[in-house]
C-alpha cells in the first residue's frame, strides 16, 4: 500500500541494525547491508551508513520489531547527512512510501511499546515508592510493604531493551554500555519527573523509577525540627546529612535549599549527580551542574566552585577524601557547606569523614572538623501505619563545645550521650524521633527500639 506520513510525528532513538537494499529500476534489489539505526516513526527511518546514497534513492528497509518478527518497507532517501561517527561516515534519512497494513500495525504497536513516556504518565503514582521494569511483566509498583503489577500486557525482552535504551542520547549510551549501569532523571511530556536506574540482570536490561515530587517542601512539612531551620543561619560553615540509601537525604538537601532561598539572599552552587529537584531563583542565584554532564567529578566541580565565591556550597555526595577535603576548606573560608553522606548516625557520619584521610593526618583534619562542623542530620524513613507513604524519623546533633571536644579527640562513644543530654540546644536522638512518631500514630511497634519498648 502507499503510505505518507509527516516527519513532524515522534521519533525514536533505536539501538539495533536494520537491513536495507537499494531497488534498481528493473525492480532487482542490491545486496542487503546491515547498519545501525539511529531513530524510526511513523514517517520514517534514519541509519548510518558507510556509503553516500544519493538523494531519491529507492530503497527497501527490514526493521526487527520483536525478536522473531520484522517489517519491510520501501521508501527513498530524503537527505544525506555527515555523521560525528568514525566508522560510519554518514547519516541517511529514508520517508515510508509503501509499506503494507499488516506491517503499518506492526509498526505503530512497536513504536507505543518503546515510548517511555506513554508507559509511566499512564500508571496511577498514588502511594508508589518506585516502578521497575521487568521482562515477563507489566510495569511493577513498589508500594509500602507490597508490589503490585500494573494491568496489560507483560514486557517483551526485545521490547523492553529498546523502550529503556531510547532513553538515552549517545553519550549516556556509551556510559552505561561501558559501566552497565547508569543514573538520571527523566522528564515525560506530562511533566512527571523520576529519577532512574539503568542496569543489566542476567543479560537483561532492567530499569528502577522512583517519582520526584514536583513540590519541594520546607523542613518542617518533611518532618525536620525546628533545630535543623536554625542550622541553616549559620553563614559559614559544614552541615552534614547522613543517612543510608533511599533514606531522603537528597529530599532533604532540596528543603533546606529551598529554606536558604526564601529566607536570604546569595549564590548557591550546587554539585548533583543526578539533579533531581530542579530550583528557581527567588531570594538566591541558584547554579546547579550535573556531574557527568556539566562538570566531570564531585571533586573538580567543588574545586572550581571556589572560584565563584559561593555564599552556600551544596554537594550532592561525598565519595572521597578530594571532595571532603574541599568541602572543610570552603566552610572554612567562609560558604555554608551542605553535604550528604552514607552513615548511620552523627557518631558514625564523623568516622567516615575521618576515615577519608591518612592515619598520619587524622588528628590535623578533626581538629579543622570540630571549627567548621555546625551539625549532623542523620535520617532514615519509615513506612507509616496506615501504609500511606513513608514518614521521616531523624537524629539532629547540633555542634558545641563538648561536641567540638569529642571530635577533637575522635571519641566518637561520646557522640551519643552528648545528643542525649543536648536537647535544650535542639539536639534530638533517634530514639525520641521513633518514640514521637510511635505516639502521634505514625508508625508500628515494631520499628521502635529495645529501649523503647
């Protein structure tokens, strides 16, 4: 059948090879040649080829759209572009002209398959933590205390690889081909946002979505005191939060972000990978740069941050002693430094940040520590009762002089008993967090302490 569409219908990025042969006019066909798509619609196929054809070239196109099924059609080659590729020297665009009904089906149930934005704006996100995308299922929800598998029809291996690959543009490819796995965050035309996890389970490619909230909440809408607001007047200085993986550091870090920008005035530069929660510019000048798209490292992008004289320094995460060290040197000339870390309590917070350094020079990094460190926020979510979400349940340890003490001398059995007794300076134990939730009905018995109970 003849068949016209208009190239302005979407486009999707493919990483598959495709057949094609040029039709002479005594309607033979040349020999096949295999090369790798770069993006197909409805209207047609783009590839990159070794060889320039000419323009209305006829030529006959098999695309693979599920493991054991392709389609052919005929088109001709509408433009001919150099391509950024060494081995491949040009791109070749082909419009569909003739392509048959069976096959046209084929095509469009194809092409819904591998658009992503249809799969996540159409699922209910109410109560969901993450989606992840499984071959030989539906899209499946990770709720509080249960899963539960979204109506239709189960994900195809083949299917699935390239609705998750098309994601990704050429260097995020090449990224997470050569690591096997790969972070970002994706925006659909609905304007949901999720932070997303690529990665490889037994060959396959699979894929974690976590929603971000479109609304970054104050402090104490997340369920921080009042203590961690007051942290945040401090001009200069090192705050850390801590807390282990999926415990809402990086929701907190936003807040207090957001805090900063309603209440003062200044530059912010912040160093993400990825950037989840996206800030306007209300009382503050907000850069934020995206390690492996806008700077190279953690550690480099905070170096040169220096140079920009922030009044407040966010680091997404501290991985190594490059970045630790940057992060004390720049609270000590004068930014407030915001920063999370993977530990447990405060008391452990500081033996990591100790521990990225040298036996030799541990003494010399504490005694800078206990000057700049203005407080510890260490955090972890719980599922509340009625299964409805998550609620926040904290530790605040607010710096004194018994504190600057303790970590001077890296007594860290200390770190506890001084929150304990520190109170009446908006410190907080982890325990009277849990004990507070438990009362006010938040939370089950069962995620209370021994010494609670």
């Amino acid at each position: 059948m003849e068949y016209k569409e208009k190239r302005g219908k979407l486009r999707y990025p493919l990483r598959v090879n495709v057949h094609y042969e040029r039709i002479f006019p005594d309607g033979t066909f040349d020999i096949p040649m295999s090369v790798p798509v770069r993006d197909l619609g409805l209207a047609g196929i783009s590839f990159f080829s070794e060889e320039k054809l000419e323009i209305n070239c006829p030529i006959r196109v098999k695309v693979l759209v599920a493991r054991d099924e392709s389609i052919v059609f005929e088109g001709r080659t509408v433009r001919v572009m150099i391509s950024e590729r060494k081995e491949m020297h040009y791109i070749v665009g082909v419009s569909i002209e003739e392509i048959a009904t069976a096959d046209l089906e084929k095509l469009k149930n194809f092409l819904v398959k591998v658009d992503i934005h249809n799969v996540l704006d159409n699922i209910d996100l109410e109560n969901v933590v993450d989606i992840h995308l499984v071959a030989g299922y539906a899209p499946i929800k990770k709720k509080i205390g249960k899963l539960v598998v979204e109506e239709g029809e189960p994900f195809d291996e083949y299917v699935l690889k390239h609705l998750l690959l098309a994601m990704l543009d050429g260097d995020r490819y090449i990224k997470f081909m050569n690591n096997k796995e790969f972070n970002f965050v994706l925006t659909t035309r609905k304007g949901r946002r999720f932070r997303v996890n690529l990665h490889i389970q037994q060959g396959c490619i699979e894929g974690a979505f976590r929603p971000i909230s479109a609304q970054i909440d104050a402090p104490a809408s997340l369920g921080l005191s009042i203590s961690v607001e007051n942290l945040l007047l401090n001009k200069s200085g090192l705050i850390l939060v801590s807390g282990r993986t999926g415990s809402g550091k990086t929701t907190t870090l936003a807040s207090m972000i957001e805090f900063v920008n309603n209440k003062r005035g200044g530059l912010v530069v912040c160093i993400e990978e990825p950037i989840e929660y996206v800030h306007v510019n209300k009382r503050c000048i907000i850069k934020q740069r995206e390690v492996g798209r806008d700077t190279l490292s953690f550690s480099n992008a905070a170096k040169n941050a220096l140079r920009q004289n922030p009044d407040i320094l966010v680091v997404g995460e501290i991985l190594d002693m490059e970045t630790m060290e940057t992060a004390i040197t720049a609270a000590e000339t004068g930014a407030l430094v915001l920063t999370s870390i993977h530990a447990g309590d405060a008391a452990q917070s500081l033996d990591r940040v100790s521990s990225f350094f040298p036996g030799d020079i541990q003494k010399h990094i504490l005694k800078r520590l206990s000057l700049i460190l203005r407080g510890v926020i260490s955090q972890d979510l719980i599922p509340r009762v009625d299964e409805t979400g998550l609620v926040l349940s904290t530790e605040i340890m607010v710096v004194t002089n018994a504190v600057r003490r303790a970590i001077r001398e890296a007594d860290w059995k200390q770190i506890p008993l001084l929150i304990q007794v520190g109170k009446n300076v908006g410190m907080q134990t982890m325990q009277s967090s849990l004990r507070g939730l438990y009362d006010r009905g938040l939370i089950d018995l069962e995620y209370m302490t021994d010494e609670l109970i």
